[in-house]
C-alpha cells in the first residue's frame, strides 16, 4: 500500500532541478505567511500559481487528487463550519489555505528526492552542533519518521483486511487494539536493529 503522501517522481523540469533547500525555505515562507492570507480571491489565486507549478513539474491533476483525498472529511467540515460561524467567504480562505499548504508540501516531496530533503535539513541544523545538536541524528529521526508513515499506513490496512475477514465490521476496537500492538512491536524492532547496528553506543 502506498502512502498518500507525495512520493518522489523522477523528471527534469525546473522544479525537479532547484535545490531542496531553497524549495524546503519557499515552504517554509508559505507556511509562515499564510496567516496573512485574508482575502479568499487572494487564495485561489496562490492556488492557481501552485496548480501551474504541478503542470510545470509534468504531475497531472491524478496525483493532486491523490493528495487531498485523505482530507475530504475535514475540509468540509471546515467549510461547513465556518459558513456557520463567519461567511462563505471566510470559509473559502480557511479552506483552500489548507489545501495550498498540503499540495505545497507533496509539491516538494513529489519533486525532490527524500535523500536531498534530509541532507538540506541536515546542513541547516549543522551550526547547532556547538550547542550539542546531533545534525546526523537529527536526519536520522526525520528518515526514520518519513519511512514510519507508509509502514504505519501499511499495517492499517493489514489489520482492517483482517478485521473484514473476521466479520469485526466497523468496530473500532477490533482495528485500534491490533493496530497500535503491531506498531509497538515494529517500533521496537526498529530499536533493536539501531542498537545492533551501534547507532546508540555514544
């Protein structure tokens, strides 16, 4: 089962050629920024610029889809929500704000190798080695979170395909209970196999 997140699509557009830093800083000033975004027609345009930026990187509307699928739910509660409370206009920013920062994010995984993300971050967190920051365990745990999502979700899947086999139905505890046990186990042999290979010994 693959994960819903942005996954690394091999290509030579311009996007796919920047560097992961600096792609890794626009995200950031997005994100930072985006507290600023008032205006619903100022989001949709910043949407339609990201939406371009897809088309330039040659990964089709499919992918973007993709991306937002998993939080259908929530967006239109959101929407719901704050037509309620506010207006529609209100809505419209809070909304497609969430949109434009996820399809940002899978923007930057889908065109940037995760090696390249992690060695960008690596050397960003380099001068807080004087203060006892681990650059190199700092990557590790950011490699070892990234790889825990797709495994996590995998495992989801195993547990609710054995769930439907035994007639559990929808219940929750039928698929909470075996999930959370089978990710503890793997969470330590993951453990287990970091000591073994001495990444713990200072």
């Amino acid at each position: 089962m693959q994960s819903t997140l942005g996954l690394y699509r091999p290509g030579s557009s311009l996007l796919h050629r920047a560097p992961a830093g600096l792609k890794l800083l626009a995200l950031v000033v997005l994100g930072a920024s985006s507290v600023l975004l008032t205006h619903w027609w100022l989001v949709l345009a910043l949407l339609g610029v990201l939406l371009g930026a897809y088309g330039l990187a040659g990964i089709g509307p499919r992918v973007i889809v993709k991306q937002i699928r998993p939080m259908l739910w929530l967006l239109s509660f959101t929407a719901v929500y704050h037509v309620w409370a506010a207006t529609w206009q209100r809505a419209v920013v809070v909304t497609f704000t969430i949109v434009l920062l996820v399809l940002a994010a899978a923007l930057v995984t889908l065109t940037t190798p995760t090696s390249a993300l992690i060695d960008a971050v690596v050397r960003v967190v380099g001068p807080l080695r004087r203060f006892g920051v681990d650059p190199d365990r700092v990557g590790l745990m950011l490699t070892l979170g990234i790889r825990c999502v797709p495994l996590v979700a995998d495992l989801a899947a195993q547990v609710r395909e054995a769930q439907l086999a035994r007639g559990a139905g929808t219940s929750w505890k039928a698929f909470a209970v075996p999930l959370i046990v089978r990710a503890l186990r793997e969470a330590d042999a993951m453990g287990e196999a970091l000591v073994a290979r001495g990444v713990d010994d200072d």
